[in-house]
C-alpha cells in the first residue's frame, strides 16, 4: 500500500492498519515529545491545489514565486498526472523548508497531508454503489513516539480537530478527477491534457489569465456572474477549473461549449 515512510534510525518498516472514520486512535505531538519535528524532514510531500493557494497568500507570494521557490514537479504513480510537491531544504537532513527552531513556520495554513500525519487517506470508486469511499490508513514510523498517547479519539475526531474537513471541500473534484485517470488504467495522456491539469492544479494566476486574457470565452459559455465571481475569487476559480478539466478531459458538459469555429481545436479528452 501506498503511503509506508521508511522508519529513521531504524530498519523496521510497520505495515499501515486500515480504518474507517469510527475507529480510534491516540496520537499527540508537542514540542516536549522526543522525536518533534523528527518527522519534517525527507518528505515526499504533495500539495493539494488548495494548499498552494493557502500557503502564497500566508506568505505574501504569486504563484509562480511559490512553485520555484518551494516546489518541485512529481507524477503521481497510479494517474501519471502532474502535481507540485513540497521541496525539501539542500541540507543533510533534507529538512521542510518551513521547519523552524520552534517546528513548524507555517502551522496556520500547514498542508493536507501535514495535517492528517500519523493517517494517511484514500479515495476510491465503488462500481457495485456507483458512489465514491474514502478509508484511512494509520503509518506506524518507528522513531514516533507520539503514537498510542494522549487520549484515544475516533479518526472522524481527529480530522475534525486538524481542520481537515474543510480543505478537503474544496478540492474534491480534483481528488476525482485524479481518481477518474487512475481508473483508466495506463491510458496514454496528450501532452497539452498535462499541461492544462497542472496549470489549474497549481497556478491561479496563470489559470485566471487563459481565462480572460486568450479565446476562452470565445469558446466556453460562461455566467456573468460566474465570471465576476472567477474574477474576484481565487477559490471560485480553482473550483470553476476543476469543472472545465472535467469538461475538456473527460467529456463531461459541466462547461458549455459555444459554436465552434473551424479554427478551434479541441483538446483530446483521456
């Protein structure tokens, strides 16, 4: 199963236990638990569309100087879709580059999977249902020692006490959207489809401007309201993105097309 970290200082990697949102868990960390900030370091840490937004605007920065500054591309394995990673420090311990004296420097708007640590998270499809489940995964590192103290409490409460629920919202078409891809199978992806999804998946202002600065409104129907609100609200645009890769992907009419001209190509869906 995805998500095993290899255990530092020890050889021993401890195989995740798979739990529903009622099963209970304890885990605490503080800066008086011997391992503290043991963790940020060496990660393979992948940021949610949602994070990149939250994470430019603590830190005063457009896009594009957060992606150089703090990322690097990734493929994620299963979908073979492009997504930005945190990128560790050029140090020996290849440290978060937001790991401070006192932890984290960041902690206010920290990343998804940042929040969910010691859990991990998956989504699936049930076919038989025709509906999406999530199931949750506990990664016992053996240099943690915050694991099984404190006071147990259902996964469900855990997510609620780490903000999770509400940076999940956001994003849950991208998750199927990615979801989608994986279902495919190994399904060749057009170069400028991988284009488009990272572009929407990481940059708002480079997303904002193919909005409004190129033919798109000459080729897609979009709401006077809709665009006021594009326009004024980056969350609404990332969530409009989402929407329109659907569209222009996977043939989905979330975002109608106008008459097409001769000169439109049509980008090809996966």
């Amino acid at each position: 199963m995805e998500g095993i970290h290899r255990a530092k200082g020890f050889e021993k990697i401890v195989e995740p236990v798979r739990l529903t949102s009622k099963s209970r868990i304890k885990f605490q960390c503080y800066p008086g638990v011997p391992c503290f900030k043991l963790c940020c370091s060496e990660l393979y840490l992948p940021l949610t569309p949602y994070d990149i937004l939250r994470l430019k605007r603590f830190l005063n920065l457009t896009s594009d100087e957060f992606l150089l500054r703090y990322t690097e591309p990734f493929i994620l394995p299963k979908s073979g879709l492009p997504i930005a990673r945190l990128k560790m420090q050029d140090n020996e311990e290849k440290t978060c580059p937001f790991l401070g004296e006192a932890g984290c420097t960041v902690y206010e708007v920290r990343p998804l999977a940042c929040r969910y640590y010691p859990l991990g998270f998956g989504l699936f499809r049930n076919r038989d249902e025709g509906k999406n489940e999530d199931f949750f995964y506990l990664v016992k590192e053996g240099f943690c020692q915050g694991l099984e103290s404190g006071e147990e409490i259902t996964v469900e409460e855990y997510r609620i006490s780490q903000g999770i629920p509400g940076l999940e919202e956001p994003i849950f078409e991208w998750a199927e959207i990615i979801m989608k891809k994986e279902s495919l199978g190994p399904v060749e992806v057009p170069e400028k489809s991988l284009e488009l999804f990272f572009m929407v998946s990481t940059n708002p202002e480079r997303f904002k401007s193919f909005v409004f600065d190129t033919k798109f409104l000459d080729i897609f129907e979009v709401d006077e309201k809709e665009l006021v609100a594009i326009k004024e609200d980056e969350l609404r645009l990332l969530q409009f993105g989402f929407k329109w890769l659907k569209t222009v992907l996977f043939g989905e009419n979330l975002v109608k097309r106008r008459k097409e001209s001769p000169s439109v190509k049509k980008v090809k869906p996966f």
